[in-house]
C-alpha cells in the first residue's frame, strides 16, 4: 500500500474512533455509518494480515480482534457489529429508503440494528394473495365439476349394467337352483 492509501485509511479509522466515542454518548446515523466505514477499513486490514480474501477463520478472527483492540472498537457489542456491517453491505439501498422517511422517523431511526429491522421490513417483497375468482369463474368451475360428476354417474350406471348382464350370465350356467329369487329357501331333492 502506499502512503496516500495509508493515510486515507488513517484518516477514516481516525473519524471512525471519534465516531465511536460520540455513539458511546449520543448515537446518530451519521457517526454509526463513520464507525462502520472504520471497522470495514479495519475488516479489509485484518484480512489483508491474515492472507485471506474472505472475512473468516481463525487467522482472520485473531487479526481482526487484535485490530479492534488496537482501535479501542473491542468494547462494541459483537450483535451490534454484525448488524452494522451488514447495514454497509445494504448501505446505498438503506440511505434511499431512509430519504423517503420524514426527519422525525430518520432522528428516531438511527442504531444498525433497529434501522436494519425496519428496513428489511418495509423492503420485503409481501406474498401475493390468490386473486378471489369472478362469479363467472365460479359458475364456469361448478359447471365443470358437475359434468364431471354427471360423466362419473354415467361410467357407474354402464358398469352396474355390465355387472347385471354378468350375473344373469352366471346365473343361468349354473341352473335353476342359484335361479331362485333372492330370499328364498333351496329345496333338496
């Protein structure tokens, strides 16, 4: 890294720790998003001294306390942290939708956490709910569902038909003795 570089970070990390002390105080939106810019700088620097491109494992972790240590960040909330960078990963989407709140719901919407919560709530994309059918689609439903059952009765009839006509078949191979009308007693030679 050059020394610009260093020197912008320095500066960044500089206004973050200031941020931070002011959030111990009285917390605004404005000194959260100059903490997290700060623990973002110290995330990419934790990682840069673990040799890894990703924000986890043990080299990682052990870097990035010790950072925060150096940085006087160590005595923030580990939830709180979580949710702030999570808030500027999600940041140019955030700020949009805090611009269409009113000043007062912006004043009162100011810890990662909660704004994160609202956010999420008011950007979820809500179920769709099944749209309620017509009168025709309920006529035309019914109507299909009754030809259906009439078809059904039809197939049934056919087949209490083709069963008689099997019976009576049976019926007469066998003889007049299993020819008696029903209830009736079987007489023996």
């Amino acid at each position: 890294m050059n020394t610009r570089e260093n020197d912008e970070r320095d500066r960044i990390i500089r206004q973050g720790k200031a941020a931070w002390a002011r959030l111990k105080k009285d917390k605004s939106w404005e000194d959260w998003m100059s903490t997290g810019e700060a623990l973002t700088e110290g995330r990419e620097i934790a990682m840069y001294d673990a040799g890894t491109n990703r924000p986890e494992g043990k080299g990682y972790a052990g870097a990035f306390n010790l950072w925060l240590i150096e940085n006087k960040f160590d005595d923030m909330d580990p939830s709180d942290r979580a949710k702030l960078f999570k808030v500027m990963e999600l940041r140019p989407d955030i700020e949009a939708w805090r611009a269409t709140l009113t000043r007062t719901e912006r004043m009162k919407l100011n810890h990662p956490t909660t704004v994160l919560r609202k956010f999420e709530a008011a950007t979820k994309i809500k179920p769709l709910k099944p749209a309620k059918p017509s009168k025709d689609d309920a006529l035309r439903e019914v109507a299909e569902e009754h030809h259906a059952a009439v078809a059904e009765v039809a197939q049934l009839k056919a087949r209490v038909a083709e069963l008689e006509e099997e019976n009576a078949s049976l019926r007469e191979q066998l003889g007049p003795e299993w020819n008696r009308p029903a209830g009736t007693k079987r007489v023996r030679p």
